[in-house]
C-alpha cells in the first residue's frame, strides 16, 4: 500500500533513519542546545468567551476575518517554545533518563518492565490525542479561513500517518507499535502482547491520556470559540512534539549506556534498536511541522492561548515522567 499523502514526510522511514529535508521548515535545534527563555506564568483566564447567542451572530464575520487576521511571528513562536526549555518536563525527562542509564545491574530487569508497560501505552496514546487536535482544527469549518485550515491540517496529518508506517512514495512499512514490540521482545525476552494483558491499563499513562484528551477536546475549559479551540489543540500539540525531541534523543542515549555497562556483559546486547533511532531522528522533523502548521492557522492575537496549551502539557508531562523516574529508584 502506497501513501496518497502529498505533504513532505514527517517520519523517518524504516529503510531510512535520515528524515527528508523541508524546505519551508526553519532548522531546528537540537536537544542542548537550546536557549531557554525566563516561563512565563500560565494563564489562567479565558482569552474570549463567546456565548451561544454571540455565535450564531459571529459565525460570517469569523469566517470573513480570519484570513486577515495578523499571523503569529516565528519569533514569537520560537519563545513560547523556549518557555518549554525551562519548564517542568525538561526537568523530568532528564532525572528518567538519569535514572535508566543508572538501573542497577541486579535489578535492572524488575525495575524496568512497568516502566516499558507505561511506555507502551502512553505512546500509543499519542494518537488518539493526535487525532482529536485534528478534529478540533477540522471542526473549525465555517469559521476559519479555507486556505488556512487546510494548509495546518496537511501538516497535522503527517505524524499521524507515520505512526501506522505510512510515508510519501514508498509501500506502507511497520507500524510504530510494531516496531515498539520489537523492541520490548528484545529487551525483556518476553512477548509485550503478556505484559499488556497483565496490566492493560498502567495507572500513570492512562492518567495522562485521560488528562490530554480533556484537555484538547474541551480546549483547557476556557470556553473558547471554534478558531480559538483549533489555536488551542495547536499549542498543545507542538507542544507534544517539542518535547519528544528531547525525549526520544535522551532515551536513545540512555538505553545505549544502559546496553554497554549492564546489557552486554550479561550476553544479553541490544539488537532491535529501529524503534528509538526512528524517533531519536525524526521527532526535531516532526516539531519543526507543528510548528509552520502553527503559522499557517493560529492569529497573533492567540498568543495567550497557544502558551496556555503548551503549559498545559508540560504539567501534566512532566507528572508523568517523574512518576517514571520514581519507579526506576
């Protein structure tokens, strides 16, 4: 089966861990070496509420101005993503991968498998959350401007499709789970398919699916309208994406040590490594796509809202991978 998508590929393909040059995309930078700037404070306050009497008499007008709304500057961009860098996530995703490169020699095995349990499921609960942003951008129908709902959702789709092994000019491949079963077989000697039917649904994952799906379908609860929901569920989504940069890169890392001082003296080395070096590779690709999909839909007056979204995440986010971290200590 072949890709009838025609927007450029936001994921690595597994006949190639090099991602496919974007042209329109500004080069992202890599895991430390960022600049952070000084976060700032989440905001608490509906950006606009609009109420059901209000809407039916704004419906045209939205739709009419939306076009000529002033777009978000990539500088402005760029900052609120920085804001990510000093926010609680990167803290957490640092002390986890610490704690995994570190795992004892002896224990190593009983502390790491709830860990790759939660893993399992938190990363396919990415795409559920991942397919309700494209529904809210969808869903502004009526109200955003054609041109520019279209071109953010032809970004939006990419990442989505790449999970399920879908890329442009090439047969479909192994999906994502696929390749994480792979790995967990590798890893644990064991089938995944057990572990998950032991613990279908780990505690901290489904917390934090449970917390992303709200936050995304209600917009945070700010009582937004449709373009101002669709600017919401765009924030939070670069979001996701600026930070499994990080992520992925630091897991990477750590699971090679992890490999070279615990793993092959044991005679027990790593082989099935497509998985982390897929999304080590390709993640960067896929935050530097949220991020012109941004550009391309979200007005400059949604500012607020873009860093309400993105706070939003890195709460949650960051519970979720210090959870992790204590598991592993």
């Amino acid at each position: 089966m072949t890709s009838t998508f025609v927007a450029a590929s936001c994921h690595v393909c597994t006949n190639s861990l090099l991602p496919k040059p974007i042209s329109s995309v500004a080069p992202v930078r890599r895991p430390l070496s960022r600049k952070a700037l000084k976060c700032n404070a989440v905001v608490s306050a509906p950006e606009r509420t609009i109420s059901h009497s209000q809407s039916a008499n704004t419906t045209e007008s939205q739709h009419s101005s939306h076009a000529s709304l002033p777009q978000l500057s990539r500088q402005t961009l760029q900052g609120l993503e920085a804001e990510l860098d000093a926010g609680t996530s990167m803290a957490a995703l640092r002390r986890f991968s610490d704690s995994l490169a570190k795992l004892p020699e002896i224990e190593w095995e009983a502390k790491l498998k709830p860990v790759m349990v939660e893993l399992a499921y938190n990363l396919e609960s990415f795409n559920p959350a991942f397919t309700a942003v494209l529904l809210k951008v969808q869903s502004s129908i009526g109200h955003s401007d054609y041109v520019r709902r279209d071109q953010a959702l032809k970004g939006l789709i990419q990442p989505l499709a790449g999970e399920y092994g879908m890329h442009n000019g090439q047969p479909q491949g192994k999906t994502h789970r696929e390749l994480f079963s792979e790995f967990y077989e590798d890893l644990l000697h064991e089938p995944l398919a057990g572990a998950l039917a032991m613990q279908p649904q780990p505690p901290a994952s489904v917390l934090l699916f449970q917390q992303m799906m709200n936050d995304i379908t209600t917009a945070g609860g700010l009582g937004l309208d449709p373009i101002g929901q669709g600017s919401y569920a765009m924030g939070y989504n670069l979001a996701i994406e600026y930070l499994a940069d990080f992520e992925k890169t630091w897991m990477l890392d750590s699971f090679k040590e992890l490999d070279s001082r615990v793993l092959q003296p044991q005679h027990r080395s790593l082989k099935e490594w497509l998985f982390l070096e897929i999304h080590a590779e390709g993640e960067a690709e896929h935050a530097a796509i949220g991020h012109d999909a941004v550009l391309s839909f979200v007005p400059a007056e949604h500012e607020q809202t873009l860093r309400r979204a993105m706070h939003d995440h890195d709460r949650d986010f960051s519970a979720f991978y210090n959870k992790l971290a204590d598991m592993l200590q």
